[in-house]
C-alpha cells in the first residue's frame, strides 16, 4: 500500500518518510553509469531528491543519508540507523545476516498459517503478538485516522451480517423443524394382515406327499 493519507496525518511524519516509501532502489544510477558502484541504494533524508548511488554521496557528505539494504526483493533499512529518526514501535523487526531490520512496505501474504494469532493490521501478515505491522508502510496506513473509521465502519457492518445471519439461520431452524413434525400419526400396520394379503402359497410339507 505505501504511504498515503490526508493532510492532516501528514504532519505526524517526517517529511521525508512517504517520498523514501515510494522511491525504487537497487536500480543504476543515470548520472554514473560507467561507475561498478552505480547501484542506487542510498537516501539522503535532507534533500529527499531520490535514489543515489555512493559516488552521488560525495555532494551529500553534510547530509543525513541512511542505507537501503534488500532481503528476497523487499526493501529493508536496519534498525540501527532508522530509530535515531523514526519512531518504529509497533512494527516487527526481523534479524537478516546478523543484522535487525525493519521493512519499507507491506508484503501481503495469500492466507495466514496455520496456529497464527496475530497478522497486520494492514496487509494481514503473520506477526509476532508483540507487534501491530509489519512494515514502516503499514505503520503509516494503519494509524490515519482514515483507516481506523474505514475499519470500525467494517467492523460494524461485519457484526450487523452476522447477527441477521444468526437470526435467519434461527428462524430457518424453526421452520425445518416444523416440516419434519409429523401431523398425525403414522397408521399402524398388520404385518400378518399384510402377509396374507399377499397370496403367497404355501406348499405342503414333503412328509404328506410321501404318504399318498
């Protein structure tokens, strides 16, 4: 999802936080092309001017720059540099290459597994109890005040469908329990009246026959 919100959630932020979220790193620096260490994967917090590659950090040298890191295609920041600018709490870190890091954006996942009892507020990933989001992304959706009315408004429409659902799985229960009462009872059969109703004949014993 990214960054994102109105403008009044804006100022609870850095200036520099959403611009950084939406920046694509790892990508080859246009303006070093001939350079082995062209990689964009530094962000100066003070210029907010995009990806730069470590020859752009020459005409940074005053600035604050932070290290963009990547773990399986995600884009991930280490603790150790983030926290000095940005409050993390509530979002889960992660211990990559002996390093702990925090990841840039949402990494949804198709379903939880199994025995989970905590995911994103957001995305819906797997978490650790101790932990509401799972990326500085889905920190900055999850705590707009957009996002917590669009969630408390879901959660009562939610509650209102489970109760009429409850109450029309009820009522159908009362009606099916009442087609399946009989009226009247069910007419009692003669089983010996029934047998001879039948006609079956009877043969006689073979002792008699050998006597004629």
């Amino acid at each position: 999802m990214g960054a994102g919100g109105p403008d009044d959630d804006d100022n609870r932020w850095p200036p520099w936080l959403k611009p950084l979220l939406k920046e694509s790193f790892f990508v080859q620096c246009k303006l070093h092309l001939d350079s082995h260490k062209s990689e964009c994967n530094m962000y100066c917090l003070d210029c907010m001017n995009g990806a730069l590659c470590s020859i752009c950090l020459n005409h940074h040298k005053d600035h604050h720059a932070i290290q963009i890191r990547r773990s399986s295609y995600h884009d991930v920041i280490r603790v150790s540099e983030i926290q000095k600018v940005l409050d993390i709490t509530g979002v889960q870190t992660y211990v990559i290459n002996s390093a702990r890091v925090v990841f840039l954006n949402e990494r949804p996942q198709p379903r939880p597994g199994k025995g989970v009892t905590n995911t994103c507020e957001v995305c819906e990933r797997s978490l650790l109890d101790s932990f509401r989001f799972c990326s500085l992304g889905c920190k900055i959706v999850g705590t707009s005040k957009t996002f917590q009315k669009r969630k408390k408004h879901s959660a009562a429409l939610a509650s209102d469908s489970e109760e009429s659902h409850s109450s029309s799985s009820h009522g159908h229960g009362k009606r099916k329990f009442q087609s399946f009462t009989p009226q009247t009872p069910p007419p009692t059969i003669n089983y010996r009246t029934a047998r001879r109703r039948k006609g079956i004949p009877h043969r006689a014993p073979m002792g008699v026959i050998m006597g004629y």
